[in-house]
C-alpha cells in the first residue's frame, strides 16, 4: 500500500504565525490539513485541505491511485484548459475539416469564454453544471441565450478536450454524469406517395419569370424522387457520380459526399466515414438513365442546366422552396433534409427492419436508428407471443388456446 498520512499543520509554529497574521489582516487563514505522501517515484509530494474530512477523502483517492498505477501528478493539471484544447483540436486529424471548424467555432464562442483561462485542475463537475445553465439562459438575463441542441454542442466540445486528458493529466472527467438539457422532440414530416409525386412533378415543372426553364429543372424531379425514397443526404446525392451508378443491379454505391466551407465546395467522406450501397427501386431506373444520359463515369448525376454542381442553398432556397409552395406542401416544414424521414416512414411500412434501414440510412449504429424512427415500427408484441404460445403448445402437445 503507498504510504500517504495527514498532517496537522497546527503543529508547526510558522504555520500558527501565518495564520494569526492572516486574521490581523482580514484574509482568510491558509489551510489547516496537510496530505504528505511519495508519489510513485519516490519523491515527497504535499497538498493541502481545509478541512479534515477534505484531507481523508483526499488520502483515500492518493492510496486508492497509487496502489491501482493511476496517479496523476497534479502539476500536469495546472496548464489552462485553452491550451490543452488547442493541442486537442489539432490532433483531430480524423474530422472532416466542416467538423473541425464546427468545434473550433464552438471553443472560441462559449467553451473558451468560461474555461480558457482556468486550470484543468479547478475545473468542477458543478462549475459545469452551472456554465449549461448560463448557455441556456436568455442574453437578457446574462446568458449566452442557446437551445437545448446548441448548449449539448458546446458540452460536448469541452467533454472530449476533457476526457482527452484521462488519465495523462486528470484522474478524471469532470464532466462525466453533468445533467444535460433535454433536446425538444424534432418533428419529423412524412409525405405519402401522392405527395411525394405531386413535389418531384413540381419541381420538374419549375419556370423562370421568363418562362424558361430553373437551373437545375431538369433534374429536380429524378433528385427528388431518389432522396425521397433511398434515404440518401442532399450532399450524397449531388456528389453522386455516374460510375457510382449501376442501373442494371439497381445499385449505388455511395462514396462521398459534399460539403461547403466559408462558402467554398468540398468533396469528402459521407457523415459516417463508410461507404455505403443502396438499392434503386425499379421505378426509378428510367428516371435516372433520362438524367445520366450517354455521360462518363466521373461526371455528376445532378447538374445545373450549364453542367455544374448543384450547391446546397441555392438549391433550396431557389428550387426546392418554390416547388414545395407549388405543389402545396407549405407549412409542413419540408426541407431536402426532411426527405430522409420520409424514405425511411415508407420503407417500415414497406417492411424494412432496423438493420436495414440503419444500412440505407447510413447511420453509425442500430441504436441511433430507433432512437429516430423507433416509434414508426408496428407494434408486434401480441403477434410474437401468440407465436410463442403457439410453439409451446404444440411441443406440450396441448391444444390451442384459440
């Protein structure tokens, strides 16, 4: 067992003088308890406490690190948090660089305005708790005025800058077991197959003041109907290049994905980092083959009119909004991205299970799939034990209950 005792500093008459001239003075009087211990290379280690009870559960944790080779040298933890973040964000070699900006934005806009210049080693679990308040509350009130969704954001930034530090300069994260705010309920919009035909032939139909035909009218109606009944991100689909597409297995093989930054076009991995394949459905095989044409491989499947690619926002805002508003599906809150719910509501009622709609969607686990769409499976809880009855019944060779 490591060696580690309390000391009474009472006992020591320069610390009887420091605390009397402390009271003379007003301040507070240092701190009565001292924890002395040998660290794990021998060398002779003190900390102090203010009170004993302090000092004993500080004893506890320095026996209980020692003896298990998890002590951490609490000098380490006296660099800023700033700092260890800054190393941190640059080791993130494995984020998309929109990924990497997103944190850094988060850092220099509310995670390094509260904790930048405080030491990892004063860092509290209820400072924490009080700084998502503070992100919560409305900036009339002194607070940062951010949702539910945005304060978990920033959370999330100092949690992994944190745990990025266990266990070379923290026993611990301080931000393990914080309370975080609920995050609303999305409401998700589901467009029945009327719908969905009535918005792709809107697009397709799309006219400038001038009677001619939008930027991208031409492929406004295929576009949609893929997004609408695969599942596939916007950014997938107007990444997706001919080659990608294999019309006779009724496949595509979904590889990369865009994205802008700074106003800029990139190109990069889909949101999960995995590629993905996801069946056509037959109906969409001639829309496509009328899209792609007689192109080559490497060229897109969506272009504008003059061969360009399609950009997120100007996308929306002057094609999808309007054929929304014309094929009188305004005031659901329909966006490109809300397509996604839609494949996927018709896909469980198409009899898809978890599995392979989390393959479709391409998201990183089961679970994140029926924390979405859960409540949209049937409910077959009677079904499986009427089956199990069933199968009871006729190994026990009794009769059946029906």
């Amino acid at each position: 067992m490591a060696r580690v005792w309390i000391y009474d500093r009472t006992k020591k008459a320069k610390y009887r003088e420091a605390v009397k001239k402390a009271k003379s003075l007003g301040r507070r009087p240092p701190a009565r308890w001292e924890v002395m211990y040998y660290d794990q290379t021998g060398k002779l280690r003190s900390e102090v406490a203010a009170t004993k009870a302090r000092a004993e559960q500080r004893r506890t944790e320095l026996e209980a690190a020692l003896s298990t080779d998890t002590y951490v040298d609490p000098t380490t933890a006296k660099v800023s948090f700033a700092e260890v973040a800054d190393k941190w964000l640059e080791s993130r070699h494995d984020l998309r660089p929109s990924t990497w900006w997103k944190y850094r934005g988060l850092l220099d806009t509310h995670v390094n305005v509260r904790w930048g210049d405080v030491q990892l080693r004063a860092i509290r679990s209820e400072d924490i708790a009080a700084w998502l308040g503070s992100l919560l509350k409305s900036r009339t009130e002194g607070g940062s005025g951010l949702g539910p969704s945005q304060a978990r954001h920033a959370f999330r930034v100092l949690s992994m800058v944190l745990d990025w530090c266990v266990p070379a300069k923290l026993l611990r994260n301080p931000a393990e077991g914080v309370k975080l705010p609920v995050r609303p309920e999305t409401e998700h919009v589901y467009l029945s197959f009327e719908q969905v035909e009535r918005l792709a032939n809107a697009a397709g139909d799309l006219r400038t003041k001038y009677g001619r035909p939008t930027a991208s009218a031409s492929v406004n109606r295929a576009l949609i109907l893929l997004l609408a009944y695969t599942g596939l991100r916007w950014g997938e689909a107007a990444a997706l290049r001919v080659g990608r597409v294999d019309l006779v297995k009724r496949r595509i093989r979904v590889v990369s994905t865009f994205y802008e930054l700074n106003g800029v076009q990139h190109e990069g991995p889909p949101k999960s980092g995995k590629h993905r394949t996801v069946a056509i459905p037959p109906s969409l095989v001639p829309e496509l083959k009328q899209v792609i044409g007689g192109r080559g491989d490497h060229e897109l499947v969506f272009t504008t009119a003059r061969g360009a690619s399609l950009r997120a926002n100007n996308w929306r805002v002057r094609e999808f909004n309007p054929a929304v508003k014309l094929a009188k599906l305004d005031g659901l809150g329909l966006t490109p991205h809300k397509l996604r719910h839609t494949a996927a509501s018709l896909a469980i009622a198409a009899g898809a299970d978890v599995k392979v709609l989390q393959h479709m969607l391409g998201h990183a686990d089961a679970a994140m799939t029926l924390n979405i769409y859960g409540h949209l499976f049937p409910d077959r809880l009677d079904e499986v034990a009427d089956t199990l009855d069933v199968r009871r019944r006729e190994v026990l060779g009794k009769p059946s209950a029906s």
